[in-house]
C-alpha cells in the first residue's frame, strides 16, 4: 500500500475513533451540534495564530482553533446564564458571529501575509490527503491522552454526563468536571478540523454516537462501539476515496457514517425496527392462545354488547412482535374467530346456527 | 340524558406500548365531570384524543353526535401551564385575544369585538388589570386564569382542562371553580382531568376512573367509592387476564 | 446610485428580509435548522448547475430550496422514529447532503470554479457588477431585486398570518383544536426560511445568513416582551448590523459579510450589557441593591435586639460594630451611609441608633422571620445568587432544562 494512502487512513481512522467516542460526550447529553458550532468557531483562532506566529503548522493552528473553540462555548455558557435565550439560538449566533470575525481576519490576511495564508482555508475544507506523519503523531498523542482521562476519571463523566446534580449533591467538582469535558471535545474537534473541514465535522462526532446508541443503553458499551464506528468508517472512506480520482476524502467519511447510522436504526438488536419484524414472526408460533385471550377478556369486559373488537385493541397490549392480524386470520380460518369488515373482530360463537344469524 | 362526548373502543398506544386501552366511556352534557387516576393513567392522553392532538390507534369518538371537527370550535381546551413556553412575548389580552381566532378564521385580523370578547373574558377570571402585562410575569394561579380567559373568549360548549388546580393557591382555586360553575349554570359541559381526589366529590357531578382502562364512570355517588377507587389506585396491571396456556 | 450605496441597500434588505423568519425560529427553538439548511442545499445548486451550465439560472434556486425543504422534512422523519433526537437527526442530514454536493462538484464540475468558499462566504462586494437589464435600461443590481422582493415576500407572510404564526408558535396544540393547521403553518415558515436563505446567500452567503437570522432577533429578546416589539427590534437590530458592518468593512478594508456578522455580534454583547432589566449590568445593579438592602436589615435588627440593653453601649459603636457583625470596616462604612440615606439609622455622638423608621423596618422584618430562623440570625455577609430562570420546552413531550454547554 502506497505510503500516502497508509497516512491519509491512519489518520483517518484515527480522527474517527477519536471524534466518534469523545462525541458521545456532547451526543448523549442532546447538544451533538456543539461539534459544529465549535469547528466554525475555530476560525478566528486559526486565523490568529498564523498572523501572530507566521506558521501555519498544524499543531499552531490547531491550538488557535482550540482557544477560539473554548471561548465560543464559555460565551455560550454565560449567555445561557443569564438571560432567556435558549441553547439553539445562543449556540447558533456564537457559531456564526465567531465565524464571521474568523472570515474577517481571514480578509485581512489575505492582505497583510499575501500568499502564503492561501493554505488556511483548506482547514475550512479537509483536505486529508495533505496529512503528514508528524499530525498522525500529534492525533495519536491526543487521543491515547484524552481517552486515558475519560478512563480515569470514568465514574464522575458518567455521573456528570447523566445526573449532574446526583454528582454536585455527592460534592463532586461539577462545574470543573464540565470544562474538562469541554476542552476533551474541543480537541477532539479541532484535530479532526484539517482531515474533514469543519461543516462535515459535526457528523463525524455525532453519527458514530447515534449508532451506537442503538445498540445498546450502557455508556461504556456507547462510547467504544462509537470509537469503533468512527475507526471503521474512517479508514474505510479514507481507502475508498483512493480508488478512483477526484473523490475527498471526507464527504466519503460522512456518506459511509450516514450509511451506518442509518443502518442501525433499522438494524439493531431491541430497538432496530427489522429487528422487531423479526421478532414478530417468531412470537406468531406461540400467540394464538394470548391472543384469543385477550378478545375473550374484552368480550367479558363489554357483556351487554356483543361488539366486535378492533384489532388494534389486541395488539398493542400483546406488543409489536406479535403479529396479531395474520393471528386473527388464521384464527378464523380455524372458525374460531369472526371477522365485520369495518368494525373488528369477535370470538366465534359455538351454535353454528347462530353464527348465520349474528352476520344478517 | 343527552351526552356531550362518547368514547368506544379507544386504544392510544405511544411507543407501542398502551397509555389507554379499550376505553368505553361517556360525558353527559351540561355538568361538571372529573377524570381522575394515578400519574401515567392516561388522563391528558384521553384529552388529547378527543380534541384530535393523539391519534388512537383504534376506537371511535363522538362529540355532540359527530365526530370532532376543529372548526366547528364548540370544544374549547384549556392545557396544563407546564407544557408551554412562558417565555413567549406575548401579553395576557394577546393570549386571551387567541381564543376569538377561532371564529375570526384565516387571515382576518381581531377586530373591536373580539377584543369586547377577549376583555369579558379576562374579567371574568380576575384579570382585567393585568391586561398588559407581559406573561413572562405571572405566578402561576394568573397563568392558569389567563388560559381559562383564552377558552373562555372561544365561547364553546365543552371545556376540557387538563389538571387546572395543580399547583395554585386557594383564593386562585376558589375564582377558577367560580367561573367552572358559572360555566355549568349556562349548561356547559365542563371535563376536568383532576389531581385532587379530597375535592372530587365537592366539585363534581360525574367522574371517570381511569388507569389505561376505564375502571369506572358514572355519577360520583354511584361510580366514586372506595372499591372503585381501590381498583383505579391500587398498582398498574393493565388487564388481568389469566397466563396464556400454550407457549 | 453609487456601487457604495448599493451594497448598503442590499445588506439593509438582506437584514431585513432575514430577521423576520429567523424571529420565529429563534422563538421555537428551532435556530439551528437555519444552519442545516444553509449548508445541505448545495446538491440542490450543484444539480441546477450541471443541468443548466450556469451560476445565475434561476432553476438553481428552486433545485436549492427543494434540498431545503428536503433537509427539513428528512429532519422530522428521523426525529419521529423516536430513536433520535433533534441536534442528532440535524447533525446527520446537513453534512450527509453537503457531502453529495461536495463529491458532485469533484466529479463533476471541477474544471469550473464552483468553489464550495463563494457558496459558503459569498461576497457582497460583488453586488453592483451584476446587474439586471431589461430592455437596455439598468435598473439596478440583481441582488437589489432579489432580496427587496423577498424582503416583501417575508414582509407579507408576517403580515397576513400574524395571528396564526403567533399561535402557532406559542400554542400549537391549541392551534390545532380549533382549527388552524400548525403542521401547514410550520412548512409554511419553513419555506420561507429556505427560500430566505438560498436567495440571499449568493450575494452574503451562507454564514452571514445564519448570523442574521439569529442574532438580531436573540437581541430583541433582551428588550422585548410583546410580539410587535420584538419582530420590530428583530429588524431593527439586524439593520443596526448592516448599515455599522458595511462601514467597518470599508474602514479596514475586509469582507463585508463578516464585517455585518462580526457587527450583529457586537450589537447583542452591547445591548447584553445595557438592556434595562435584562442587561447584565441591570442584574449587577439589582444583585448589590439587594445584597445591600439584605445586609442593612441585618444593622437594623441588630440594632434593634441592643436597642434598650444598658451594658451594650459598645454594641452600637462604629468602631466595633465590625466585630459584632462579622464585617469588614469597608463594607460596615458602605452599609451605614446607605443606612443614613435612607433615613433608616443615625450617627451621634459616636454610635449608631435607629430613627424611627429604621426601627419600624426592623421590626418589620422581625416579624417576618419565624421563630427558628431567628435564633439563627447571625449577621453575615450573604451574597444573593442571581435565581436561575425556569426553561420549559415548547413541544410537550421533552421537558429538559439545558443550562450549562456540557
């Protein structure tokens, strides 16, 4: 395998594991577009760092981007303190005011430096084939550094993640904890920046979390079949987006994590609509005798009313798996039960004489 | 007895799982009727289906005779405070004043006697010196009044509530129930999904026990006893029905 | 008419034409669509395009506002299978369309200069070189029209359904009860979002859009507290954006478009600070009033528990009222001039007494305190925490309060 192509998917791969197992931290929690708001916000930061130090060295810019990042959050924050406007409308404003003063200092690079900010807004983009060996460093670094303190510190980001005030009441350092979680997401965001360019970083850190959170409830098991997610699609697109020219690499990623959360939400074991369809056809063996059941027990409950029943009623006490209509035909090919058109279904009466009489 | 709501049938299930199941009920016109069940019984779901917000999954609802038809506005609903945004700018007369939308229809602007209307009704809850004042500024029993204002101005026939004494103080509870019974002497139907059950029997003409299932309806002296009340309370089995034999 | 000027006037409309549906997302929560939509309609401009060979073909525009309405509807579809949420399902749709369009325009427009920067940066400088002519007569920029007669449009959706974006914003399930269609009237609002977007980021493109729909409006939020008034502040504030934007991009000689954004920002930090009641510095002013009123009731019931104690001459000196209460020498000072201004206590012959309508304050709050409380009452300074404010969710079946950023 060409050297580039081994590069470009370890890096990639790396990216993903990384954005797709620290995501959680923002996906569980129902703010998963804190990713997006916090690329776009890393551009003024991007930007500054290279007219103050001249350098467009990523570990340079990425700090910038880092900087930058946090403050648009910590404004977030306070702006949520202490006034009414929500969480989408104060994220949105930091995400595109941030950008708009990252846009302006780019203009005025664009003057002052000439051409070497040229460079610069290809981190706006990704452009992950420009990936050296020294960022694969740098990622690697990051990440075996943020994952060994969320390993740590494993039992307080659950606590905090999901019962912030069972943890302040058990007197951990709340508030301290979050902006550790903050900056951890941060730099997950900023060093995926250059690999998948910032409007597409938000899917990198949300779609492994959202599959994975369809296949199963327990956090540990989220947060590293997200990193696996991540890791899978990432080195996969990476390789795919080499077979043919002119394919960037990161819109593949995306496609292919679309791809995957997509296809957990049909798929998944307990929650996965196929999964339930499958289910369904195995309860059919075993329910005739619960569904009879249950329509004797509405008869019982309406005595004075020989009314047929819908079937709707039956099902949803039964519960998705059984497929009660394909039950209740059968059941009355069997003569068991009788079907109104219209109007649901009644259990068969036992004169047969009767039954001709109750259909006039 | 002529009957305001009947319910056959009806089954609401959210996340296939049952929140009402088999429900088989009727609101006579013109009194006062509590629905009443522990937390998770479906009460506000059954609200909600009458008024066509859930859609049941099976069942048949009538209001009046027919089906319920939005624009026809002869059923006026008054939700609970929590499910909406405070926040919103927006005065106690502009909240009042969405009542007569109703009979203003699209496009058409509220005019000098829907505002008539909007006032009458503010008043008749207590509220005519809060007209203006932003509702982001109101404790919770002005709340309730202002949206017992807004079905109100509708000038409805059935009035649905969903837990309106929930959280208010006394003096509040007592003005609420005032204009609830003045609704009732001009032969309103008014339906109360109820969290109080010391006061069921006080307030009430006719209730309905619910947990999923209808346990019970009828007037409070026949329907409200403690057996009933047993039934309704006591644990969270849907149905009782004996093992299915063969698995 | 200048190239200055009419830029200005198209940054004015922009602002304007844009503040008015972003009013009403921001007021439903629903901000971030304006972000989803900006970046998944480029497929749709990509499609147009290819099909039609140019940049200014207006069938870009309508391929451009179905992937907006696209974006929205697969948004819903995904948050109705209840296994995900809002920021989730918003988060998977835009950058998997932003994805087809970016592979579309490598595969297959790369030789032409669709750069993905003009679709996302836009550039407003550009306004008065595209120009509509009709019949040999210039009449002006096209971009002058274009958001002018969306300014209009927006203008007129607010105009004739007023009423019913009002409730259905506030209220949708009664909206739906008496028979105003909230799932029309959101499609509706949501058209007009999608067409604001795609027909005004081609002169300011797609950030400068986002930043005009959000910020204006979350500005009027601190000032407003009726509709009228803050649809008014919303395009006030977005004006207040564009007009100062435009002049700071030509004092630095930068883009105009993040001049106006990097402006709307500024205008809702200042009104942050300085909005009466809701500003910060409004807050600060009522948090040491208070911190003050509640440390004066302290000097006061104290004063009033030695009031007649013969022993406790040095209970009411200002040199040692410090030690009794804990305090520091400063703060004591601050409290007894703020106590004598209010004609609460009185300063003579080196002690502190009460005036009569100190002692009546006092004993006022005395009878306020239950008996447990007031064995506890010990003098300290207690600083008074500014009350979190209640947040409930507009659709009834999430209830979540969403205070800190993680």
């Amino acid at each position: 395998m060409d050297f580039t192509l081994r590069v470009v998917m370890t890096g990639a791969a790396l990216l993903g594991l990384i954005s797709g197992a620290l995501g959680t931290l923002a996906v569980l929690r129902r703010q998963g577009l804190i990713g997006d708001a916090v690329s776009h916000a890393a551009l003024p930061g991007i930007v500054l760092a290279f007219l103050i130090s001249g350098s467009k060295a990523p570990v340079v810019l990425q700090l910038g981007a880092a900087v930058s990042g946090t403050l648009a959050l910590l404004w977030v924050q306070t702006i949520l303190r202490t006034t009414r406007i929500r969480f989408d409308a104060a994220l949105g404003m930091a995400l595109a005011v941030f950008f708009g003063i990252g846009v302006v200092l780019l203009s005025l690079a664009q003057h002052t430096a000439g051409a070497a900010q040229a460079g610069l807004d290809r981190f706006l983009f990704g452009q992950a084939a420009t990936l050296l060996r020294a960022d694969l460093m740098v990622m690697a670094i990051v990440g075996v550094t943020t994952f060994f303190l969320v390993v740590a510190l494993w039992k307080e980001v659950k606590l905090v993640l999901f019962d912030a005030d069972y943890a302040r009441a058990l007197g951990l350092p709340v508030r301290r904890l979050e902006m550790l979680l903050i900056v951890l997401l941060v730099v997950a965001i900023v060093i995926g920046l250059q690999t998948v360019g910032v409007v597409l970083m938000s899917a990198v850190l949300i779609a492994p979390g959202a599959a994975a959170r369809q296949w199963s409830k327990r956090y540990g098991q989220v947060f590293l079949l997200a990193g696996f997610f991540g890791l899978l699609s990432g080195a996969t697109g990476a390789w795919l987006s080499s077979l043919a020219p002119r394919l960037p690499t990161g819109p593949i990623i995306v496609l292919l994590l679309s791809f995957l959360a997509t296809l957990s939400l049909f798929v998944a074991p307990e929650r996965g609509l196929l999964w339930q369809y499958r289910k369904r056809k195995k309860a059919a063996r075993n329910a005739q005798q619960a569904v009879l059941t249950v329509l004797r027990e509405l008869e019982r409950r309406h005595p004075h009313e020989a009314r047929p029943h819908p079937a709707a009623s039956i099902q949803t006490l039964l519960g998705p798996e059984v497929p009660v209509n394909a039950i209740l035909r059968q059941l009355e090919r069997h003569g068991q039960v009788q079907h109104e058109p219209g109007r649901g279904w009644r259990l068969a009466d036992r004169n047969p004489e009767a039954t001709h009489e109750s259909r006039s | 007895m002529k009957w305001a709501i009947e319910i056959e049938d009806l089954t609401v299930a959210y996340q296939q799982k049952p929140v009402l199941w088999d429900i088989d009920t009727a609101i006579p016109v013109g009194q006062m009727t509590a629905i009443v069940g522990p937390n998770g019984a479906g009460k506000s779901t059954l609200l909600k289906a009458v008024l066509g917000i859930v859609r049941p999954v099976a069942g048949r609802i009538r209001v009046l005779g027919k089906p319920f038809q939005p624009h026809e506005r002869r059923v006026a609903y008054v939700p609970q405070r929590a499910e909406l945004d405070w926040e919103f700018p927006a005065t106690v007369l502009d909240v009042a004043l969405m009542g007569t939308y109703g009979r203003l229809g699209w496009l058409r602007r509220p005019g000098r006697t829907e505002r008539a209307i909007a006032q009458a009704a503010l008043e008749r809850v207590g509220l005519t010196e809060l007209a203006n004042r932003p509702i982001g500024q109101l404790s919770g029993g002005q709340q309730q009044r202002v949206l017992l204002a807004r079905a109100l101005a509708q000038e409805a026939d059935i009035y649905l509530l969903d837990e309106p004494f929930q959280g208010v103080d006394a003096p509040t509870e007592a003005a609420l129930l005032d204009v609830l019974r003045w609704l009732k002497a001009q032969d309103k139907t008014v339906v109360i999904v109820h969290h109080d059950l010391s006061t069921v029997a006080e307030y009430f003409d006719w209730v309905v026990l619910l947990n999923v299932q209808c346990i019970a309806c009828g007037p409070i002296s026949e329907a409200f006893t403690p057996e009933n009340l047993r039934r309704t309370y006591g644990g969270r089995t849907v149905v009782a029905v004996e093992e299915p034999k063969a698995l | 008419m200048s190239p200055a000027l009419e830029i200005q006037l198209v940054a004015v409309l922009t602002a304007m034409a844009c503040a008015l549906p972003g009013a009403f997302l921001v007021m439903r929560r629903m901000s971030l669509i304006s972000d989803a939509i900006s970046h998944a309609v480029l497929p749709g401009i990509v499609l147009g395009f290819l099909l039609t060979h140019s940049l200014h073909h207006p069938l870009l525009l309508l391929l451009a506002g179905a992937a907006g309405l696209l974006t929205v509807y697969l948004i819903e579809l995904l948050e109705k299978t209840g296994r995900l949420r809002e920021d989730a399902a918003i988060g998977l749709v835009f950058p998997a369309l932003f994805s087809i369009g970016v592979l579309l325009i490598a595969r297959f427009a790369d030789q032409v200069h669709l750069d993905t920067d003009a679709v996302l940066l836009g550039e407003l400088a550009f306004v008065p070189f595209d120009r509509l002519q009709w019949q040999g007569y210039d009449l002006g920029p096209q971009a002058l029209w274009t958001m002018g007669g969306l300014c209009f449009l927006n203008l007129l959706l607010v105009g004739l359904f007023y009423k019913e974006l009002k409730l259905a914003a506030f209220d949708p399930a009664y909206a739906a009860v008496i028979g105003f269609r909230p799932v029309l009237l959101h499609y509706l609002l949501m058209s007009a979002v999608a067409v604001t977007i795609v027909a005004a980021f081609h002169a300011v493109g797609a950030i400068l859009v986002i930043a005009l729909m959000i910020a204006p409006p979350a500005t009027a939020l601190l000032l407003a507290r009726r509709m009228p008034t803050y649809l008014l502040y919303s395009v006030l504030a977005g004006v207040l954006s564009a007009v100062p934007g435009y002049g700071m991009a030509w004092l630095l000689d930068v883009s105009i478009a993040g001049s106006m954004a990097t402006m709307a920002g500024v205008l809702f930090v200042v009104v942050w600070l300085i909005a009466p009641e809701d500003g910060l510095w409004a807050r600060w002013r009522r948090r040491k009033k208070q911190q003050i009123d509640f440390a004066l009731d302290l000097l006061l019931l104290h004063l009033l528990h030695h009031e007649h104690q013969v022993t406790a001459l040095d209970e009411r000196h200002p040199d040692t009222l410090p030690q009794h209460l804990n305090w520091t020498e400063t703060a004591l000072q601050r409290i007894l001039k703020a106590g004598e201004q209010q004609g609460l206590v009185r300063i003579t012959s080196g002690e502190v007494h009460l005036t009569q309508a100190g002692r009546e304050r006092a004993q006022n709050r005395l009878e306020m305190l239950t008996p447990a409380q007031r064995l506890t009452s010990r003098p300290s300074m207690i600083p008074a925490e500014p009350l979190p404010l209640p947040q409930t969710r507009l659709r009834p079946h999430s209830r979540d309060q969403e205070k800190s950023v993680l």
